[in-house]
C-alpha cells in the first residue's frame, strides 16, 4: 500500500528536515507577518483590536492575556497559550514547532523561544533543510527578559527563569534556574 508522502508542514511538526521555502509554508509565513504587521502597528488604544489579532495569529490563546508590541514569530498558529499570559515588549516566538505556554506565563522584555535549528553539517545546512523540536512551558512560569529557550525544550510549572539565561536543558518543576548555560540555581518552595 502506498503512503502518501508528507508534506513539508508535516516534516517540519515532525521534527524531521524540511525546506520552510515550501508554497504552503510560505504562504502561512505571509499570513502571518501580514497579521502581526497589523499587531505590531495598531494604536495603544487598540486592544480589541489587537486581541482579534492575536486570536486569529495563534493555535489557541486563553483569556485575559496581554501581548506587547513589538511581538515577532514565524507562523504563529503553532503557539497554544493558556490563560493570564503576559508578553513583554520585542518578544520573538519561532514556531516552526508548536509551543505550549501553560497558564499565567510571564515573558520578560526580549525573550526568545525558538523551536527552529539548523543541521550541524555543513553540507546538510546548504541543503536548506531546517529542522525543529517542540516546546513546553508549565503553568505559573516566568522567564526573565532576555533568556533564550533552545528547541526541544520543557521548563516544568511554578519555575523562573533568570533573566539572560540560555536555556539548553530541560528544566524541572519548582526551581530557580539561571545562567548560560542555565542551570538550577535553587529549588523553590511552592
């Protein structure tokens, strides 16, 4: 029986290598900066306006969820965001995988989440194939501004994350962590 090959979306979501020049992903890449091009520049007094925005941008958002502009992401309907999530300004989602932001998740100024990474070879790099890994982020989280969070990662619920750590590991339930690499600092009493 023959299986019908997968598409470039489904490679991408897949985590396995994929060329994001492809029509379809180009075409929702579009639709997506078109929508975030109107986030971006709506008046302050626009805040219906922008939460129509981000509603139609994202997989699925919750309620009470504040988003400052400038905000930045790749396709945007890859990102599952739960309820009282607050992104500070110049944030940048790469979403090329999904990313699930549990609830009350705050992000600092200039935080980085990027599901999206690049083969190591060389020669695989010049092939245009890209690749990414999902991310997970639990309930009552805070990331501080700056921190970077690598592809494939899960940071566990009621844990902060210090401001300008690069986040390369995994990181557990209830702890302090910190640091380039970020490492835990400290276990938290929850």
């Amino acid at each position: 029986m023959n299986q019908k090959p997968k598409t470039e979306r489904e490679k991408m979501l897949a985590d396995e290598p994929y060329l994001a020049t492809d029509a379809q992903l180009s075409k929702m890449h579009m639709e997506a900066r078109q929508l975030l091009h109107s986030f971006n520049f709506s008046s302050p007094q626009e805040i219906q306006k922008r939460q129509e925005i981000i509603s139609k941008l994202f997989g699925a958002i919750g309620s009470n969820c504040e988003i400052r502009p400038p905000f930045y992401c790749d396709y945007g309907c890859h990102i599952f965001a739960g309820d009282n999530l607050y992104v500070n300004y110049d944030c940048v989602i790469l979403d090329c995988n999904t990313v699930h932001l549990g609830n009350n998740v705050l992000l600092g100024p200039k935080v980085q989440i990027y599901t999206a990474y690049h083969p190591l070879s060389p020669q695989e790099r010049l092939s245009g194939r890209e690749m990414a890994a999902p991310i997970k982020i639990g309930d009552n989280v805070w990331i501080g501004g700056g921190a970077i969070i690598c592809q494939g990662i899960s940071i566990g619920s009621n844990t902060t994350i210090g401001a300008g750590s690069v986040v390369t590991r995994d990181i557990p339930d209830n702890v302090f962590a910190a640091g380039n690499p970020c490492r835990i600092i400290k276990e938290l009493d929850v």
